[in-house]
C-alpha cells in the first residue's frame, strides 16, 4: 500500500469476520424456515400422496378410511369462502376508504384505528364463540353456511381492513392533487385516481386474509361441529362442514389410516393455498401491468 | 368581461396553518392573459399563494384565510361557491409530472369524462395535446403508459391535462424544477404560447425563468415571524432593472437566497 493511515486502525480482517458471521446467523434464520417447511411437505406428501384419488375428492366421509371422502367439507369449504369474500371484500374495501380518503384525524378515529388492528390479533375461537352466539342463537340462523361465512367474515375483516388501508396509503398524493386541481369531486378522485393504484394491493391483501380464514379450524368448530356430513350444501342455509375440521377429525382418531387420510386431506387443502396465492400475484401483477402500460 | 379588469383582486389576503401565519396582509391584483411570476425565497410562501387561487388549500384542514379574493369579480370564497367548479375553471400544473399511472389519452380524457364533457372526447385530446406541443410525439402512442414518457414530456401531457378542461386560468407550481435545462426552456416556451389565450400564474424559484417568461413579477419574503408578504409587484422588466425595494434588488441579484 502507498500510505498507511497513522490515525486509524481498520482491523479488516476482524470487520471481515464479524460480517461474515452475521452473514452466516442470518442464512441460518432463514434455513429454519425452509428446513422446516420441507420436512413438513415431505412428510405429509409421503403419507397422504397415496391416499389421494379422484374417489378421494368426490367421496363422502366413511368409517371406513378406504372409501371416505372429503367431498362435503371441500364443498363446504368453498361455499363458505365464497360467501366470505362476498362479505368481507365491499364492508372491508369500504371502512378502508372511508377511514383513508373520508374520516377526519382526531381521536375518534384514531381509537378506531386501534381497535381494527386490536381486532385482526384476538383469537379466531373468540370470534367462533361470538359467532355462535350472535348468528346460531341470537338470530337463529341454526348451524348453516351462512353462520359460518359471517363468522369467518367477521375474522378476515379487520385484516382486509388493514391491508386496504396500507394499499390505499400507498398512492402519492400527487395523484388525488392532480385530480383535485382537475375539478374532481372526492368520490371521482377516488374512483379515478386512487382506487386503481390500490386495487392490486387490495386485492392481495384480501386474498392472503381469506387463505388465513381457509385452514381456521378453531371458529368454524364452534359453529358446525358436523362431522359424518353425506351430502352437500345446496343453499346458504344448509348444514356444512369445513376441510379443517374434516382433517381435525381424521387425526384425531387412532387408526393409522385414518392418520394417513387426514395427510392427503392436508394436500388438497394447501393445493387450494397455494392456489389462491398464486392467483393473488397474478391478479397483482396484471393489474400493475395494466395500470402502467 | 373587460380585458383590462384584472382576472384576480387579492385583498389582505392572510393564511394560516393552525395558529401559524403563513402568508400576511396580500394585496395584488393578477393581470388577464399575461404571465405572472411569484418568485421569492424558499418558505416565503409563494406555492402557498398559487394555491389559493384554486382553493387547493380548501384539502388541508389546518388551513384557513382571512381577507378577500375576487375572481372575475366574485368572492372566490363566498360559502356558495364550489370549490370543485372552481377548479375545472382555474387549473394546476405541479412541480414534479404528476401524470396518472394510466394511458396517455386516458390522462388527457379523465378531466373531460370527471366534467361532462359533451364534445368529442378523441377531438378534445387532440386538441389538448397540439396545444402542450406534444401531439406530435405521443400521436402514434396514445395508449401507451404515461409513466413510459420523459419527465419534460409527462410534465406537457400534465399541461395538456390541464388545458382539455377548458380553463380560464393555468396556475403553475414550479412546473420545469424537476426537469433538464432543454426540457425547461420547452416549457417555458409553451408558457409564453399559451398565455395568448390564458392568464398564467407561474412560482418559479429560478429568476432568469421569471426574466425570461412572465410579463410582471411579484417577489414576496418571510418576515421575522416566518409569514410571507408581497414586497413588490410590478411589470417583469421594472422588477429586474430598477426594483423600487432593495430587498427585491438583493434577490434578484443573487445576495441571499
């Protein structure tokens, strides 16, 4: 080297070190979840893959694991999630806008802001219990879809709540000025200039809350605790079962089969996962492609 | 309406943000189809003056004015007055091109679908575009994003926005500070095009900009308690050769900034 700096002492290979360790404590942090993830995979996959048929997804539930299906609680499950999105996404999409675009900053809303994000921590049985209490016996809707989608609308919310807020605040302002100066009332500014830069947001978010309301088990229980369900829901206010639960119940029993039922139950459960969250960033993508080409 | 009445009456117009003064006691009148420049030091509060000319500041609650301004002879915040009809008749540039993620024409058609508008939408955005001088770059493209276009040409698709509206007033907010020195003087040959058939108000902190583009000057300072105040308001080439303030004369010779 040239010159030394007589002032300073660069200990690099020391530096070098200790970043390389925190390099190295870093990757571990994300092995864990991978590692665990994949063993988790694999395991279901080696259990449950040979169990997984067509006869699988169209049969009812047996006690008899060869023939037992989960065509009622996969119904079940699709009829709920489409009448939770149903719910969830306009009551949620608009408390976010009104919260955003509409409500004064005081401390009114302030408070309410709070206990939105209070709400997306209780517990998801809270909700089924209070589900329970306010569909099944208050209004009594009896154990039915409907019961069940409310409830887990009353879950998801809070969370699409959020989700749309922080899509919603993402938009430069420039925007709502822009169409401001243009002569837009609040509701064209929104329509206009917010809403399109927040709908792919929104939309994932939504999305990723209704496949946290797709494996709740807890909440669903304390509304149908149905089981033994041979036939499909036909109407909203039909009896139902959900997939969880369905799966709850497999493992719970002693025989192996049963054990390895409820892994391929499992598969078809993370399939529609995965399913929706590929549709959330497609959904995502092609809406920013849209709105920047 | 007579050309020679002034387009805006401004009459101790105060502003504040809370208890904070921001502008003090303005009186200046905003002359018909000329350029007029606020320029001043930063925080003087000439952003905030062009922002009361549409009412912009009506969307900061904090915001609230005492004192008059008249355009074209009416209160402009008399209580029966609609802040949004106002700003379809008095239109805003921005200083960064704040052009909407959406299509070019979609950016040009928004103003004309949002206020009704009964003619051609294609003639409007044609016209639109001709008249910011960017027709001719963006013709074969028009569905393009608007975000795929250069700052100088998203800053004219702005101005073009601006225009379809059919405004009597273009108020601009240092509209060429985000943009290179030739995408500046294209704007600011737009500006001197379009003030033919529009009053322009234009805040710039670049003072040969002012020399060069408007025909009067206003030069406005913070005062000791930080709110702005006009100091001098006069035709552009008196303001830049025998200011009658020797503060304004400071300024425009480059002693503070």
């Amino acid at each position: 080297m040239a010159k030394s700096k007589v002032n300073f002492d660069p200990r690099l290979a020391r530096r070098k070190m200790i970043g390389g360790v925190f390099y190295f404590v870093f990757l571990c942090a994300v092995m864990v979840g991978i590692l665990s993830l994949l063993v988790l995979l694999t395991r279901i996959l080696m259990e449950g893959l040979p169990w997984l048929s067509l006869g699988f997804l169209t049969n009812y539930p047996s006690r008899h694991p060869e023939i037992a299906g989960i065509r009622s609680a996969m119904m079940g499950t699709i009829w709920v999630m489409a009448l939770t999105a149903l719910f969830t996404v306009p009551v949620g999409v608009g408390a976010a806008i009104y919260l955003e675009e509409y409500a004064p900053k005081n401390r009114l809303t302030q408070l309410i802001e709070i206990n939105i994000s209070n709400l997306a921590g209780v517990p998801s049985i809270v909700y089924g219990l209070l589900g329970w209490a306010l569909f099944v016996q208050i209004m009594s809707m009896g154990r039915v879809v409907l019961a069940g989608a409310l409830t887990l609308s009353l879950l998801v919310l809070p969370i699409v709540i959020l989700a749309s807020r922080e899509a919603i605040r993402a938009v430069p302002n420039e925007y709502r000025l822009g169409a401001f100066a243009l002569g837009a009332d609040q509701w064209q500014v929104i329509k206009g200039a917010v809403l399109p830069s927040a709908i792919p947001g929104i939309l994932t978010g939504t999305i990723l809350a209704l496949s946290r309301a797709i494996g709740e088990a807890a909440p669903v229980i304390a509304i149908s605790a149905l089981v033994y369900l041979t036939f499909v829901p036909a109407d909203p206010f039909d009896q139902f079962t959900v997939m969880p639960i369905q799966i709850f119940n497999w493992v719970g029993r002693p025989q192996d089969d049963f054990q390895s039922l409820a892994a391929a139950g499992i598969i078809v459960l993370l399939a529609i996962l995965l399913t929706m969250n590929a549709l959330a960033v497609i959904l995502r993508n092609r809406y920013q492609t849209r709105s920047e080409d | 309406m007579n050309d020679d009445a002034p387009i805006f009456e401004v009459s101790s117009l105060s502003l504040y943000y809370d208890d904070f003064r921001a502008l003090k006691d303005i009186d200046m009148e905003i002359r018909r189809y000329a350029i007029t420049a606020l320029i001043g030091p930063s925080g003087c509060g000439k952003s905030t003056l062009l922002r009361c000319f549409n009412r912009m500041n009506d969307l900061i609650p904090t915001a609230r004015i005492e004192g008059r301004i008249l355009f074209e002879g009416s209160d402009l915040y008399h209580p029966d007055v609609d802040a949004t009809e106002i700003r379809s008749r008095i239109g805003m540039v921005f200083q960064r091109p704040n052009p909407f993620p959406k299509s070019i024409y979609d950016n040009v058609a928004f103003g004309l679908k949002i206020n009704g508008y009964r003619g051609d939408i294609d003639e409007a955005i044609e016209r639109s575009l001709r008249q910011a001088a960017l027709w001719d770059e963006v013709k074969d493209r028009l569905k393009d994003s608007a975000l795929e276009l250069s700052g100088g040409q998203q800053q004219r698709l702005c101005i073009a926005r601006a225009l379809a509206v059919e405004p009597e007033v273009i108020l601009m907010d240092e509209p060429a500070s985000a943009l290179d020195p030739i995408a500046t003087l294209a704007i600011e040959e737009l500006v001197r095009e379009l003030s033919e058939s529009y009053t322009i108000v234009i805040v710039t902190h670049n003072m040969q900009q002012a020399a060069r583009v408007s025909h009067e000057t206003a030069f406005l300072m913070a005062g000791e308690d930080r709110s702005g105040y006009l100091v001098e308001h006069g035709a552009t080439s008196q303001i830049f050769t025998t200011p009658k303030s020797e503060r304004t004369e400071a300024y425009i010779t480059g002693r503070f900034s």
